[in-house]
C-alpha cells in the first residue's frame, strides 16, 4: 500500500503515572518484529515530566510534522492525549477519537486568535505555534547584500577551517537556542527564561562557537557577562 511506519520517543505522555512508562528497545523489538524502533532509546530512561519540557517538545513535533508534510500530502499520528492538550487546540480528546488538521500559512501564524489557546489540561494559556521555519524560509528574508557583502559569502573564517554564512548563523543561533530550552527548566510559554537562579556557563574553543553562544542566550531572554581570563 505504500505506507511508511516511523515511531518516535517524542510522542509519548505527557505525565509520569506508571502506566505511561514504556519497555526497552530489546523487548518492544520482540513483540513487534516488523516495526523498526531504531529511533527509541535503547532504555526507558526519559527525565521525570514537566510542563516546560512537554511545551518544547511539543513545539519540536510540530516542526517534524511539518517537514514531513513536504513530502507526503497525509500522515497519520497515534499519541496519547494528555500529550494531544501541548500539540494543539481544541478540547480534550475521547478514548481512540480522530481529528484532521493541516498546518497555517505564514499568514495565518501572525493572528494571535490562531496561535494562542488554552492548554485542555493545564488551563493555561499556550503558544501553540508557529512551528520552527527552517533556514531557507529565514533566508529571502535577510538583504541580498549589506555594504557590498553578499549574504551567502562566508564571514567566518577560522583556523581549523569552519567557514559560515549568515544563514548559516542564524541557523545554527536557532538550533543552539532549541538544545537550550530542551535541557533547561524555567522557560515560560513564550520561551524565555523567567527563573532567576538560572545560570549558563560557555566554554568556547573558537570565535564562532563563543558567537553562537552568544546570541543564543539572547535568544532566551538570558542576559551574558563575558568573564576574562585571569592571571594565575
């Protein structure tokens, strides 16, 4: 029939009862032979839940989704639905119950009405998107050329060869930023630090990494104090 299987650690429950713990690689691989788990850890060893890490993970479905929308035109997605009430709007799910959505356009993403909404189970009020643009959806978006510079020429030049664009900046800015959240507690729905004791220490090892680092810590509302080396 044509039809693709992926399964994905990301989809699981949202809450940490016992019945929302899963089995290891080995043995799930055992009672499904003709699946492929190869995306699942080996261990079921996930962090214990809470609402910021579910919120991210949430929004990092979503960005998935959407790339695979570019490829196949239905996809079909089995979760739980406490895990549902952080991916989208609506009102709780009923046991096996099926909706259809399809993803905004660029346009419709702006219209706060559309993005924002009350989490089903926290009754809170949540972001619930845009999903994350990738790199080439930024890109028509910076000037062509700034002073004479062309965007795709590489400004980063460093010794050990890394050579970078502004895309590709930016693109690495993102995704440093998403690491973050994804590690860290303390983010509020908008995704930015809120806690006061939250502290990140960088260790560079070359310009652009220390660059990356930088604004990525912008990019969380974290405010950076560049310490020197001193002198022993």
């Amino acid at each position: 029939m044509g039809l693709k299987y992926r399964s994905g650690p990301d989809l699981r429950e949202a809450h940490d009862a016992i019945c929302n713990k899963g089995i290891s690689r080995a043995d799930i691989s055992v009672k499904f032979p003709h699946l492929n788990f190869s995306e699942c850890p080996e261990e079921w060893n996930h962090p214990p839940h809470t609402i910021e890490a579910v919120t991210i993970r949430a929004e990092k479905v979503r960005g998935r989704l959407k790339e695979l929308s570019k490829v196949y035109n239905n996809i079909v997605l089995i979760t739980h639905r406490g895990f549902i009430a952080f991916l989208v709007k609506g009102d709780r799910y009923d046991v096996c119950e099926t909706r259809s959505y399809r993803f905004a356009t660029d346009e419709e993403t702006e219209a706060d009405s559309l993005r924002f909404g009350v989490n089903v189970d926290t009754k809170a009020q949540q972001d619930f998107g845009p999903t994350e643009r990738r790199i080439d959806n930024y890109a028509p978006k910076l000037p062509r050329r700034v002073y004479g510079v062309s965007m795709q020429q590489e400004f980063v030049h460093e010794k050990d060869g890394c050579e970078k664009t502004y895309p590709e900046l930016l693109s690495d800015i993102i995704h440093t930023r998403n690491l973050v959240r994804g590690h860290l507690p303390g983010f509020d729905q908008q995704g930015l630090l809120r806690g006061h004791h939250v502290y990140i220490a960088v260790v560079s090892c070359s310009v652009y990494e220390f660059m990356i680092a930088f604004f990525a810590v912008c990019a969380i509302g974290g405010v950076n104090v560049i310490l020197h080396e001193c002198a022993a």
